[in-house]
C-alpha cells in the first residue's frame, strides 16, 4: 500500500490544507454573522439574554474543531523537518479542539462562548511565544500585547478570536494562492522585457479614459472613480455590465478600450508565460549548482 506523503511539500498538504482554510473562513463568517444578528452589543454589556445560540454554537465549534484539524495536519507535516514549529501547531491544536468541546457542552450559556473565545487566544499567545523561541525575534513579541488585553477581557474574548481568525486565514489562503508565483523573477521580466512599457501605456490609457468618460457619459458614469472601473471591466474583457456606454462618442472610446486592452493581455500574458517558466528554470539551476558546490 503507498504511504501517503503528507509533507508540506506535497500537493495532496496543500490541497487538503487549502480546502480547510476556505471552511475555517466560512465558518468563522457565518459564526460572526450570527452574534451579529443576535446582538453583539448585548453580549459584551452582559445584558439578561433570551436568545438562542444552538444555531451559532455549531458553527463555532465546527469553526474550532477544523482549525484544530489543520493544525493537527501541519503539526504532522513537520514533525521531522521542524520540531518546533510542529510543537506550535500541536499547542494550537490541542487548545482549538478543547474549545470546540467546550462550546458543545456548554449549550447555549454565553459563558462557554467566552472560555472557548479566551481558549483561542491562548492558543495565539502560546503560538508567539514558540515563535520566539524558536526564532528569538523580539518584534514577535509585540504581537503578544493585543493578544493578553484581550484574553483578560473575556467579554470581548469571542468578537477578538472570530477578527484573528479571520485576518489570518485570508493570510494563510493569499499565501498559499501566490506560493507558486515568485515576485523576483516578475519584477525581471518586467525589467527585461516590454510589459513594464505595455503596462504603463495601458495605465496612461485607462486614466485619459477615465477623465473623459464622465464628461461624456455624465448620466451613466458621471464621477471618475465610476469610470476607472468602467475602463477596467473593459480591458480584462470581463465586462460586469453595472455601468455601459449610451452616447455614440462614449461607445468609440469603449470600442477602442476594449481592442486595445484585448491585445495587451495576449501580450502581457504571454511575455510572462514564456519568460517566467525560462526565469525559473535558470534560477532553479543556479540554486542546485551552488548547493552541489557546497557539498563539495
């Protein structure tokens, strides 16, 4: 039977990590969502409540529950190659799983919405203060302030850990989407080829466009900011169809947009596609000629 490879290295990690970072971002919405509907406010002024929290309970120990699964999984990742950072995420995760079960058998008491809120925040402390020892980078620390203020404060220890989740997890997912995508080697073919040109022509383009349309379309468009991002539906081709050209002179500024931002993005992209699997290469090679001078 194969061994599933579960390093992070591996596209099997990263799919299953990607797929719980979306579900900890949609549950974390939907939990926010709901103490939004119910009353915030009331929650912090430890107001009588007669509300019921069965609905927002779930989705927060659902929310937990798969953040202490990523964590779990990253913890196992890297059990071999960083131990400390595999101690971090084990911490993590034994402190979110503790606070999923707390909110199930809590029921619908406010009090374990604040004991799994403060147990998250814990969890974010604990994660800096491995991170520190791991790395010994003082800025580190400073995180840790906001972190405290809250955890003392259990009123607002939920609305706290619903905002760091959050924050992190877009973090995490932007990460993980641009992993592949090397800024360097970008910012070389932009400096080696055209597109920087190409890019600055079409950006010239957009905003003479976009300081004429409202004056042309005063009805429709009428403000600048209405027009760049008329101009930019039209050069992606994406066309949202929201705001569209009524005058005859407002449509052959369209037109003439529109066959020009066609023809820059077939040469942007493919001067990038060409020049960055070239990049890449060379760069990769580069690496591994060092390292094999090193070895010896």
């Amino acid at each position: 039977m194969k061994k599933i490879n579960l390093t992070q290295e591996s596209f099997l990690y990263k799919v299953v990590l990607g797929v719980l970072l979306v579900a900890i971002l949609a549950l974390d919405m939907l939990t926010a969502a709901h103490l939004l509907v119910i009353g915030t406010k009331d929650i912090i002024e430890d107001r009588t409540l007669n509300l019921n929290f069965s609905d927002g309970k779930l989705y927060a120990a659902a929310l937990f529950f798969i953040i202490a699964l990523s964590r779990g999984i990253q913890a196992v990742a890297l059990r071999r190659t960083d131990r400390w950072l595999a101690l971090k995420h084990l911490g993590y995760c034994g402190l979110t799983l503790i606070a999923s079960v707390v909110l199930i058998v809590a029921g619908d008491d406010k009090i374990g919405w604040r004991i799994a809120g403060m147990l998250y925040l814990a969890a974010a402390v604990f994660s800096r203060v491995i991170a520190f020892l791991h790395t010994r980078k003082k800025a580190g620390l400073l995180l840790i302030l906001p972190l405290l203020a809250a955890l003392l404060y259990p009123k607002i220890a939920m609305g706290a850990s619903l905002v760091l989740i959050f924050i992190h997890s877009v973090i995490n997912i932007v990460s993980m989407a641009f992993s592949r995508i090397r800024a360097d080697i970008l910012v070389d073919i932009l400096r080696k080829t055209y597109a920087a040109e190409i890019l600055f022509g079409l950006l010239l383009l957009i905003t003479a466009f976009s300081i004429i349309l409202p004056v042309a379309e005063p009805e429709v468009i009428g403000s600048f900011k209405n027009a760049m991002w008329y101009c930019f539906a039209i050069v992606t081709t994406i066309g949202f169809g929201d705001i569209s050209a009524t005058t005859d002179f407002g449509r052959i500024l369209s037109v003439i947009l529109g066959v020009y931002g066609i023809i820059v993005v077939a040469l942007i992209t493919s001067i990038i596609v060409n020049f960055y699997g070239e990049m890449k290469r060379a760069t990769s090679s580069e690496t591994k000629e060092v390292e094999d001078h090193g070895k010896e």
